[in-house]
C-alpha cells in the first residue's frame, strides 16, 4: 500500500509544474472574460441575423409551392 502511495505521489509531482502561478492565472482569466465579451458583441450583431436570415429562406424553401427561381 506504501509503494502504491509513493507511486502515485511521485508520478503527479510533475504535474504540478503545468499549474500556472495565481497572477499569470488573474491574466489569463481576464483574457479569456474579454474575448467571451468581445465574441458575445460579434455573435449578437452578425451571426444571429444572418441565422435569422438562412432560417427564414429554408422554411421559404419547405413551404412554398413553387419551385425557386433559377439564376442565369
């Protein structure tokens, strides 16, 4: 049971070097928050409209009778 303790605490000891310091952690927290804010302004401002648009032309295509016009 002690081998399999020292085992197990000895193979996480490295893992510990992947854990960044708390104020490298505070800058890549803020980071993370102002590109979740600056994709929240992008995806309300194009990306839902022209969902909204696609949207409405494939319920145009599943429920209108006619045949959509062809291009030249």
């Amino acid at each position: 049971m002690l081998q399999l303790f020292f085992t197990i605490a000895f193979s996480a000891a490295p893992l510990t070097l992947y854990i960044p310091p708390i104020r490298c952690l505070t800058m890549f927290v803020e980071t993370m928050e102002e590109m979740g804010m600056e994709g929240r302004v992008y995806s309300r401002r194009v990306i839902i409209p022209r969902a909204r648009i696609a949207w409405s032309r494939l319920l145009d295509c599943f429920f209108s009778s006619s045949p959509p016009p062809r291009r030249p």
